[in-house]
C-alpha cells in the first residue's frame, strides 16, 4: 500500500486535482453484488411475468431452454452463465432488467435486506476506503463506474458516503410510475462504455486515478493518469502490460 500512497501523492503533484474513479464489485469489496441480487431473486421467487418474454428471447439467442414462467427462465438463464453459454455482457445486462414489474423503491427493501445477509460491511476492502478518504480531504472528487444494477449500487455505496450523482451503473428503462422495464435505459457501463459513462457523471474532469480487478475496467484504467489494479484477477493481470502507468494492488 506504500507504493500507491506514493504514487498517488506523485500524481496529484505531477497532474494537478482530477477525479478518481472506482470499480465496485471485487474493487470495493470482494465478490459481486450484482450476481447475490440475482440469486436472491432466484431464492426468493422476485422474478415477475412482466420479465418473462425478454427473458425467453434471451434464452432463444442463446439456445438455452425455454421455461414457463419468470423464476424458472431466469434460472436457467443464471446457469447458463455460470456454465459459459452465455456470455458476460449479456448476463450482466439481464441483472439490470430481468427485475421487470418492480418499482425501485420496493427493489430497495429487498436489496438491503440481501445486503445485511450477504455481509456486505465485512467484505469491504479497507484500503480503498483509505484512498476514498484521503481524495476527499483533498478535495478530490470519487466516483464509481459499475456493469452492476444501479439499484444494488447505490445502496451497496452509502456505507462509503457516496452520492447518487456520484454513482455510472446498470440503468433500467423506467415507466412515468417509476416500474421496471425489461430493458436497459443506456449501453451497461462494461469495457469501453466504463469511460462513457465516467465522462457522463463528471463531464470535463481529469481522471486522475482509477482502480479496478478485471478485464472489463481495462480501458477505464488505460484512461487514467495513472491505474491500480486491485486484487486484479486473470484477465486483467495478463493485459497490465496495455496500461502505461499501472499500479498493483494484492
């Protein structure tokens, strides 16, 4: 952690303030809140009808068997991912979705409910909440970009005291009631759509460090003055030689 404290230091004298940007999932904490919200749905029946034939038009693309109601389509379409046979994008875009006929504001009630029983504080990873603290006392502002649904990753970041404007994640499409469409309101914040929707939250602004695990936080890393790869997993490791300023960080 040394060697970041230093690097960071060297950046801000080097560039000047800029903004940080974080992953959440495996970034800010370990696991992924986004795959515990959809086996919560899975084990507590949340799916509704109003998902059901997106979620078979899925299952059609990707030959994967078709099923009679929501739970059961949404299941086969959680293993099928888990197995391989459908691929990352597409799973992570029907996490933002598949919660079809639910209002946000009731998801929320379900979302802390799986959040306490998850342990969430517990799987937090405390250097980065060091990181968080030291930007702010200087005034730096932070932000998190995540392929997560954005209704998990604004509950799952107020123990961090981030803010909704603050926040680029998985965005539904909305009725004027405020209910869940099964559609994606903007491209999902995943590869190079991070940086799009980084710029979005925080037009103008440098960035002045990002931190990230995977692959998929690449060319949101590759952007920064300079990156820390966090605890990063296989895909990433091997690409670090892609990012000209790179950082690690087990």
């Amino acid at each position: 952690m040394d060697a970041v404290w230093a690097a960071l230091e060297r950046a801000l004298g080097l560039y000047g303030p800029g903004a940080l940007a974080f992953d959440a999932d495996g970034t800010l904490w370990s696991g992924d809140v986004g795959d515990d919200l959809f086996r919560w749905g899975l084990e507590h029946e949340l799916f509704r009808a109003p998902a059901l034939p997106a979620l078979q038009t899925l299952a059609s693309e990707h030959s994967v068997a078709l099923q009679g109601n929501a739970g059961l389509q949404a299941q086969s379409l959680f293993e099928a991912f888990e197995q391989g046979r459908l691929p990352a994008r597409s799973a992570y875009e029907m996490m933002v979705w598949a919660f079809a006929g639910w209002s946000i504001q009731e998801l929320h009630l379900e979302v802390d409910q799986m959040l306490r029983a998850t342990n969430l504080r517990e799987r937090l990873f405390e250097p980065l909440g060091d990181v968080i603290a030291w930007a702010r006392q200087r005034a730096l502002p932070c932000y998190v970009v995540s392929a997560s649904p954005i209704f998990v990753i604004e509950r799952a970041v107020r123990v961090l005291g981030f803010e909704p404007e603050h926040l680029a994640a998985g965005e539904p499409m909305r009725s004027s009631e405020g209910i869940i469409a099964p559609h994606l309101a903007a491209p999902l914040p995943y590869l190079d759509h991070k940086v799009d929707a980084f710029r979005r939250i925080a037009p103008g602004a440098r960035l002045l460090c990002a931190f990230g695990d995977s692959g998929f936080d690449l060319p949101l890393l590759q952007t920064a003055d300079l990156a820390v790869a966090v605890r990063p997993k296989k895909g990433l490791r091997d690409e670090l030689h892609r990012i000209p300023r790179a950082l690690l960080l087990e």
